[in-house]
C-alpha cells in the first residue's frame, strides 16, 4: 500500500511515516498543499492523507482540486478543528474521513486501512432511482420532485440516494455514517443530524407530503406520510 501524507510539521511527518512504513506501507510525503497537488496528478496513492491548514492551498481546497481533476482516492483530513461545519466544508469538498488532532496512531492507521479497502465507485450505480414523487438520475447526479429540479450537495446526494435504496426501512445513524461517510459512527457527532435536517428543508420545502421521518433513537425511514 502506497499513501501520500501532507503535513507542514516536519516532526510528525517523520513520525508518522515511521509508524506506517513499520505497518509495510509505502509513504511519500509534502510539506505543502501545492506539492501535494502535484504528487496527486503524478502517482497513484491507496489512501490521501492531508492536514486541512497548510501552506500554499488549505487541503480543503486540495481535496476539492483533486474532486474536479476526476481523482477519486480517498482523502483523510487531520485537523485541530472539531466542529460540525469545519467537517461538513470537508465532505462536501469530496473527503472521505475527518480526524481531529490529538489522535492514538493507531486509529490513524484503522481508518487508512478501512479507506484503502473502500472501493472508490461505490456510488456510481447506472439506474435511476424513484420514489413516490422522488426521481434521481444516477448519470447526471440531480434529483427531481414532481418534476421540480431539487440542488443537493454531493454529500446530500449520497445520502438520499442511501434512503432511495432503502425505502421503508429504519436506518440507523450508525448505518447511514458508515454507508454514506464510510466512518464509525462517532457518538460524539451530530454530522448525520445535520445532514438529514439539510435533506429535509429541501426535499420537503413546498411539499405537503413528508418522506424522511425520524424513529426516535432508533434513526431514520423514508415513506409517504402527510
């Protein structure tokens, strides 16, 4: 396994590609987000490893380049900011994972390994999906209701083609995390909360029938209730 790390304290670069390289993976490394850019376009990495504030482009903006350029290796983003809207600026640019500074090496390298297995055309099914007044076309990645274009993120996407594909069916927080995040769940995160709660204001902004309901402590199910 080959993994790109992209961090500008030089000490725990050393540190951790100590550690990965007694793990049997192969690390090349930048100090910077430019020349980890440049390492992006020029080899191919099983897992992107980046701090989000670096020199020269944020990795937020790095993930996001690499996203546009057609480049789909999983990205883990370390950081020092732990709030719900540094992560969702992540997701949304297109990164896999999140870890928040200080973290036990040994979580870093469950999830590079949990990454590497992931297989990066997860969500590229060629169908389109319907339900009740709900369309998604799966090749242009827009969703319709009742004919009325509705804008979703990326992430947002994700997430209601997941429901799409389980309709009627209690879906966990934790589920709906590792499915649509490819994360352990992380109790101490109201991402999924946020994210649903996106959803909903614009699936059913207009609209007298709801579809996303929440089972208390149990998740969440998509079916027809006005």
């Amino acid at each position: 396994m080959k993994v790109l790390l992209i961090e500008d304290e030089p000490k725990m670069v050393q540190t951790l590609k100590k550690g990965l390289e007694e793990h049997q993976i192969e690390v090349d490394f930048a100090y910077d987000g430019t020349t980890g850019g440049l390492l992006c376009a020029r080899n191919d990495y099983a897992v992107i490893v980046s701090d989000v504030i670096l020199p020269g482009i944020t990795g937020v903006d790095l993930v996001r380049q690499i996203r546009n350029k057609g480049n789909h290796t999983p990205v883990l983003l370390l950081t020092a900011l732990g709030l719900t809207d540094d992560k969702v600026a992540g997701f949304e640019a297109g990164a896999d994972d999140y870890l928040t500074k200080p973290f036990e090496f040994r979580e870093l390298l469950m999830r590079i390994k949990a990454l590497a297995r992931r297989p990066n055309t997860q969500y590229q099914p060629q169908q389109n999906l319907k339900f009740a007044d709900i369309e998604m076309d799966m090749a242009t990645k827009t969703c319709f209701r009742s004919g009325q274009k509705i804008p979703l993120t990326p992430k947002e996407f994700a997430l209601m083609e997941y429901l799409l594909r389980n309709p009627g069916r209690v879906i966990s927080k934790s589920e709906i995390s590792e499915q649509v995040w490819n994360l352990d769940f992380d109790t101490g995160t109201n991402i999924v909360e946020v994210y649903v709660n996106f959803l909903r204001k614009k699936i059913e902004k207009g609209f007298e029938v709801k579809l996303i309901h929440t089972q208390f402590k149990n998740g969440y199910i998509l079916k027809v209730e006005a």
